[in-house]
C-alpha cells in the first residue's frame, strides 16, 4: 500500500495505474459582455445556427448526390421494371 493520502488544498500526485485523458473538445468561456447585458440568448442562437450551418454545408453534398444517383438510376430502368 504505497498509496499517499493528499490533503485538501495538495495537488496529487499520479500513480502508474491513473489513466489520464486527453481533451478533445474545448468549451469557450462565455463572453462576460454578452451575460451582463442580457444578451446571452442572442450568443446561444447565434452560436447554435453557425453550428447548423456548418453541419449542413457538410453534409449536404453527399447527401444530395446519393439521391441524384438513385434518381438516375430509376431513369434508366426500361418502363416495364417499375412496380
């Protein structure tokens, strides 16, 4: 039992068997300006729809080229085919 107990106010000191995790995402730190004057929501929202846009502007190529594909290909088949 080589573990040593820290007391409060003591930084502990990492044995072998910790794991340490690396941090991937980082949460910005609100802008004081934006709370005290009430406009946080305003910060929210817009912060929020920079998010949707960006995941729009990335997905949505791909998502609209499968479907063009898959139209084309229903183009092509003879009449007779479809259901």
């Amino acid at each position: 039992m080589d573990e040593k107990i820290s007391r409060p106010g003591e930084p502990r000191v990492l044995a072998e068997k910790d794991v340490v995790y690396d941090l991937v995402d980082v949460v910005e730190e609100p802008r004081i300006d934006a709370i005290v004057g009430g406009r946080l929501q305003d910060e929210i929202m817009k912060k929020v729809a920079e998010v949707a846009e960006r995941i729009a502007r990335e997905q949505f190529p791909g998502i609209a080229e499968r479907v063009i594909r898959e139209e084309i290909e229903n183009l092509k088949k003879p009449v007779d085919e479809e259901p």
